[in-house]
C-alpha cells in the first residue's frame, strides 16, 4: 500500500473513505474480477466491523464469488 494511503487510513478508517488500489503481486485475480484495482473499505457501522471480524478470510472468498457471478464494475 502506498504510503500516502497508508496515512489516509490511519486518520479515517473505520469511516466512508473508499481506496481504489492497483492489486499487488500476491493478489489473485478473482478478488478484482480480473482487473487491475480494487475498492478497499473499512465501514464505521458496528455490525459491518463485527461481520468482517467474524469471517475474516471467508468474507473475501465470498466477495471473489460474487464477483465471479456479474461483470467487473466500470470503476
């Protein structure tokens, strides 16, 4: 993660600032339907936290499963 991001998440996450990032080496493709960003978000909403707390590595196979199931997103 590029410094200058790291220090935005630092001051604002949790919150609604949403990091649109060039996907790493180590990154697999289907977490970024294939392209090569990702949106990265961390909520300020309780149950939002608890439930990315609870499945941690389950949570992003289920995300590269939904992505798998529509197109990539323009953005």
């Amino acid at each position: 993660m590029p410094a200058t991001a790291r220090l935005l998440t630092e001051r604002l996450w949790p919150g609604p600032l949403t990091l649109v990032l060039r996907r790493g080496p180590r990154g697999p493709l289907e977490a970024t339907g294939g392209l090569k960003t990702a949106a990265v978000r961390v909520p300020d909403n309780p149950v939002a936290l608890v439930l990315l707390s609870a499945f941690g590595r389950r949570y992003r196979r289920f995300v590269r499963q939904v992505l798998r199931l529509g197109q990539p997103h323009d953005s």
